[in-house]
C-alpha cells in the first residue's frame, strides 16, 4: 500500500476573510494618509494652491438665452409679451405639423424649396435656427409659399406684425448664437477668446437698440443677464491678459482704458 505524504500547508496561502480585507484597506489608507499629511505639512516654503474654478461660459451664454431672456416679456412689456406668445404658437404648430405628415412634408419642400427645422429642448440654438429657417423662407420665396403651407395644414397664418417679430427675434439672437458657437468650437480655442467674444457680444446688442422697434426689451434683457452673469468675469486681470496675449486681438477688443490698466497694475503687483 503506497501512502501519499502529506502537503505542509502553505505559509503564503491565507484565507483571506472580510475582516481581514477590511483590516488591510485600514492600513493601506493610513499609510497614505501619513505620506500625504507628511507632504501637506512639510515647510519648503511651496504652497499648494488648486486653480480657481471658472464657470462654463457655453452653460452662462445659454442660460442668458433661455431664463434671463424671458424677462423681456414681463408685465411691463404687454407688446412683446403678446407678439411672442402669438408667433411662436404659430411656429409651434407648423413645425409639429410638417414633422408628423409625410404629405406635409411634400407640401413644404414643393412650396418652399426648403424645409422646416424643428427644434429640441438639449440646445438653445435650435430654436434660432428653427425661426432663421422661416425668415429665410419668407424672404426668399415669399409670404405666399407659407400662406398656401398654413392653408393646406389648416394652420393659421402670420400676421404682418408676427413675421416682422420674427425677423427682429433671429437678428437680436444671432449674434448670440454665434458667440455660442465660437465659445463651443473644437479647434483654435483658447482662453483669450472669452472677453473678445463677450465684449463683441455686449456692442452688437448695443447698436441693435436704436433699429429694434419690437424685440427691444429683448435685447435689454439679454445685455442684463451679460452683466449679471459676465460682470466680474470681465474685469478679471488673468482673462484680459489672456485675450492681449493672443496675436489676433492684443488690444483691438476694448476700448476701456480701466480695464487694460487693471492688467498692467496687477503684473507690477505681482
């Protein structure tokens, strides 16, 4: 009979319980704790500073053109408040129209050589272009193409006070939305591209106040909200130097002696 010899047990073969996993993870975090309060607390003279947080412009641009732009139609400003209501319920209802029916669908591409674009609720933007998209229409084909697609989907048609509305509504909220582009661009972004673009921004609302005769408290709206949410940013001395620092704007984006002094006075502090 052959007897087996027995194994010895292994000294590197442990059951490994939970209570003892729980055990090691407890030494394992004091012992970077110690590395790391010994790192924290060692006088070299450094200091450990995290940057300053900076908030996205792209998410402030679009809550200016969302929350802070439906203050122009508060109770002060009946006029606009009604026009917008009445025109975009219209808008509503012919874009819900042609992008349920496949015979609306044809209807629009035969009257209007284009079709209409319908927008979402994850990007502002759409919206602007849904309405650039009827103005362009109604400037290129005429009033009649979208009278015959309102009266083949039995939807009422735009008044003359409504389609000039609209027209104001994509020139104000173009820029905007170009602003908006530029801040969400992939390539050739850069941190000195924020006050050029806001400060660009803020004059192109300026001059629209004089032409705009219905969207005007649209654009007082939107030029508070810049200020509200934009204000300290742009007088922040690391955005403007940033924006003098690049070779394509250096000093041409302002005009404001205080806020090129602001940058010149913080690197002699410095």
């Amino acid at each position: 009979m052959v007897r087996r010899k027995r194994r010895k047990p292994s000294m590197y073969k442990r059951r490994v319980t939970p209570p003892l996993m729980m055990q090691q993870k407890i030494r394992v975090s004091q012992r970077w704790s110690i590395k790391m309060s010994a790192i924290l607390d060692d006088n070299t003279g450094l200091e450990y500073q995290l940057p300053r947080h900076q908030k996205c412009a792209c998410h402030l641009l679009n809550l200016i053109s969302t929350v802070d732009a439906t203050a122009a139609g508060g109770a002060a400003n009946e006029t606009y408040k009604r026009l917008s209501r009445s025109a975009f319920a219209k808008c509503h209802a012919l874009w819900n129209k042609t992008s349920r029916s496949t015979m609306a669908h044809e209807t629009v591409e035969r009257e209007c050589k284009l079709q209409f674009l319908r927008p979402n609720q994850t990007r502002w933007s759409s919206l602007f272009l849904a309405v650039e998209r009827i103005v362009r229409i109604h400037r290129e084909q005429g009033e009649q193409a979208i009278r015959n697609v309102c009266t083949a989907l039995k939807i009422k048609m735009f008044n003359p006070a409504e389609n000039w509305f609209l027209v104001e509504y994509a020139a104000v909220m173009k820029p905007v939305a170009m602003a908006l582009n530029i801040l969400q661009g992939e390539s050739s972004v850069h941190m000195g591209l924020l006050l050029p673009t806001l400060y660009q921004l803020r004059d192109k609302l300026k001059k629209l106040e004089s032409t705009c005769k219905m969207c005007t408290p649209l654009v007082h709206a939107l030029q508070q909200g810049i200020q509200k949410r934009f204000g300290d940013v742009m007088k922040e001395p690391e955005l403007i130097a940033a924006a003098i620092l690049l070779p394509r704007f250096r000093t041409s984006w302002t005009t404001e002696e205080n806020i090129l002094n602001a940058v010149f006075c913080s690197a002699f502090l410095v």
